[in-house]
C-alpha cells in the first residue's frame, strides 16, 4: 500500500483514514505501508544524483530532467505496442521549486526501490507513461511492465461522473451495499471469467485472472447491476450474518431499544431477506414494524381504503385480541373463519388490511407480515383505523 500524497494541499489526514478504512472493508489488505510524503529525502538524493550526472538542471530551485530526443515503445500488456516521439515531451521537472517531488519523480524512484514489476492504472496515464520511462532510463532503473486499463464509462458511454456512481468507497457502504458484492462488480468491469460467470468471490477472481483478458473498450458501470447483485449476495447470507449487518442502520434510526428481541429482529430478516437488494431497503421495508404511527399514500387510501370496512376491522381485531397465539398459521385460521362467517371474499379484505398495517401495498404474504408486526400493533391499528 502506497500513498501517493506529494501534493500536501490536497492531501488530508481524514482523507488517508477513509482509504485505509474503505480498503480494509473491501477484504483488499496490505503486507507492507508507504507514505510518499515520509520519503521526500530519498527523492532529493536521486535527484541531486541526476544533476550531478548532468541528466538534470536547476530552474530557481526546482530540478528539471532533459529530455533526449528519441522514440519510446512501450509494450503495453493490454494494448499491445505504444510508441511515441520524445520530441513530443518538454523537459519534465523532478524536483518542485517547494520542494516536494512530481507524481512522475516520486512513482518511478519508489517503484524502483519497491521492485514493483508491473504497473497497472488507467488509461487516462497513459501519456505519463513515456515520460517516466526517460526518468528509469536516465536512472538507471529497469522499466516495468505496464498495463493501462481501459476507464470506467457510464450507460450514456461518457467518463463515469459522481451522478452515475463514481463516489466514494464509503457512499456504497452507507447505502446498505455489502463489500463482497461491490469487489466482484468491480472485477466484472472490464474482465470476465468465462462461462458467463457473474457472482465469483476474491479468491476464485484470483486463480481465473489474466491481464491478457481485460477488454480494450472501457466498460458501462450499472447501477442496476451492482444492486442486483447485491440483492443476489444478500439472499445467499444466513440470516444471523444478514441480520448482524442490518443492526447498526436500525440502531442509526431509532429503531432498535436496548432491549429488543434478537429473535424476533431475526424473523423479521428472515422475511424480507428475499425482497431487499440493499441495507437500507430492509429499512424502507420495514418501517412500519418500528415506527408508532405510519403513512398512508393518497394513492393506496383512495384505491385499497375507499370502501368502509370498519365493521370486518373491528370483529378481526377483537378475534386477533383474544388470541393465545399470534403466529401467522394462527393469524390466518382466524381470518379465514370470519370471512367465512360474514360471507365475504378474502381478496376483499387483503388488500385494505395490509395498507391499514404497514402502509404498502405489496409486501411478503399478509399473515407472514401481520405475525412479525405482533399483536399490539396489529390489533391497535385495526381497531383504530379511521375510514374516511
């Protein structure tokens, strides 16, 4: 892990952290840790050598490289063979007249002492390539191999924007994406494992992956994808795991007390499971089973609510009341008994008691749904109703 933080304006200690943060809920750890902004004396020694050598001269106080006049191939793992006329490149400067090293300077000297055999960015570098390969050369240094990837595009094919997702790390991850998911959408841009393979972890990306494979065009990033296959993820977990995730954004609402039912929360995760394709749609989802008091469109009141069903409401609520047991096979003997008494069709009822409860109109089956909402509120809420 290099961080590459020569530009002390625009580099912060709280931008470091979240980095180091992202990387690490990524599953993407480090062996050794580098901060360019420690090693500026080492570049001031390569530099010096350079001057010394006369590869280099002082404008004011900053070191310049000459540049020879030449041609540079450069064969790239990905684009086959580059080259280019150095005529083309002005002399580039080393050394800053502040002091700090350029991107180019730091990278090629610390990619050197690394022993970094291959360097692979995007193609938006590959004008710094040349370049850096007069810096190897006048160095010392053997050049690595390089592999210039093609960029992210969004569904219109233009550069990704932070509209079309090209945020941070740590914007996924409060959106209720979970890293395993977002690693593999990541690999899939560009590369592909064969066999139509989409869901493939880490571990097996690794043993697959060929930078011969990688795509010369650039790939569309989907937002669509990437939730369902986030969605896909999540209907894998068990629900302990699933349920363990979802707990710090329920406690982030309000909607968990220091003593909630585990298991309960558990069941309820069980549920829905299925339907959510992120952390935060179980909290979209779910909403009604927490809050006290919850909203009914003007579209849901007038389609599911507009007939008076106060009376088949309120025998419900008293049959549910008097219950000993409120499982949903329970639940719906009951409900099925009294709409069978009053002569009336269950699919007349369904609708209007599911958007009385939870304020939806779709969700999991009615009764599952009226089991993990518990009676207090379930028979509250009907027997409360208004009908306007």
């Amino acid at each position: 892990m290099r961080i590459e933080d020569t530009d002390q304006t625009r580099s912060k200690q709280e931008y470091l952290d979240e980095i180091l943060d992202s990387m690490k809920w990524l599953g993407l750890p480090w062996d050794e840790f580098y901060k360019q902004s420690d090693r500026f004396d080492i570049y001031r020694k390569y530099a010096q050598q350079l001057l010394e050598e006369g590869k280099a001269f002082k404008d004011g106080e900053a070191v310049v490289l000459k540049i020879l006049q030449k041609q540079i191939k450069i064969y790239d793992l990905i684009r086959d063979e580059i080259v280019i006329d150095t005529k083309e490149i002005k002399d580039q400067v080393l050394m800053k007249s502040d002091g700090s090293p350029t991107y180019s300077f730091a990278c090629v000297v610390d990619d050197a002492l690394m022993e970094i055999s291959c360097v692979i960015r995007g193609e938006d570098h590959i004008s710094n390539t040349p370049k850096q390969i007069m810096i190897y050369e006048a160095l010392g240094f053997k050049p690595p191999k390089f592999a210039h990837l093609p960029l992210i595009l969004d569904d219109e094919r233009a550069r990704l924007s932070k509209r079309a997702g090209a945020v941070a790390v740590t914007d996924y991850r409060r959106q209720g994406f979970l890293s395993p998911a977002i690693v593999n959408y990541l690999m899939l841009l560009g590369w592909a494992p064969g066999n139509n393979q989409e869901i493939i972890s880490l571990e097996s990306a690794i043993k697959k992956f060929s930078i011969k494979k990688v795509n010369k065009a650039g790939a569309a990033f989907s937002m669509d994808k990437l939730i369902w296959l986030n969605g896909q993820y999540m209907k894998q977990m068990n629900t302990d795991d699933l349920t363990a995730l979802l707990m710090p954004f329920l406690q982030e609402k309000g909607y968990l007390s220091a003593d909630f039912d585990r298991q309960r929360l558990k069941s309820i995760v069980n549920l829905y499971k299925g339907r959510i394709s992120t952390l935060t749609d179980f909290l979209a989802w779910t909403d009604f089973i927490f809050l006290d008091e919850i909203k009914i469109s003007e579209e849901d009141q007038h389609k599911y609510l507009k007939e008076n069903k106060s009376q088949e409401f309120k025998l419900l609520s008293q049959r549910l009341f008097a219950s000993s047991s409120f499982d949903a096979a329970t639940v719906e003997k009951i409900f099925r008994e009294l709409v069978a008494e009053m002569g009336v069709k269950a699919s007349d009822l369904v609708h209007p008691i599911r958007v009385a409860l939870t304020g939806k109109s779709i969700g999991p089956g009615l009764f599952d749904t009226m089991a993990v909402l518990g009676k207090d509120k379930t028979v509250a809420r009907l027997k409360n109703f208004q009908f306007q």
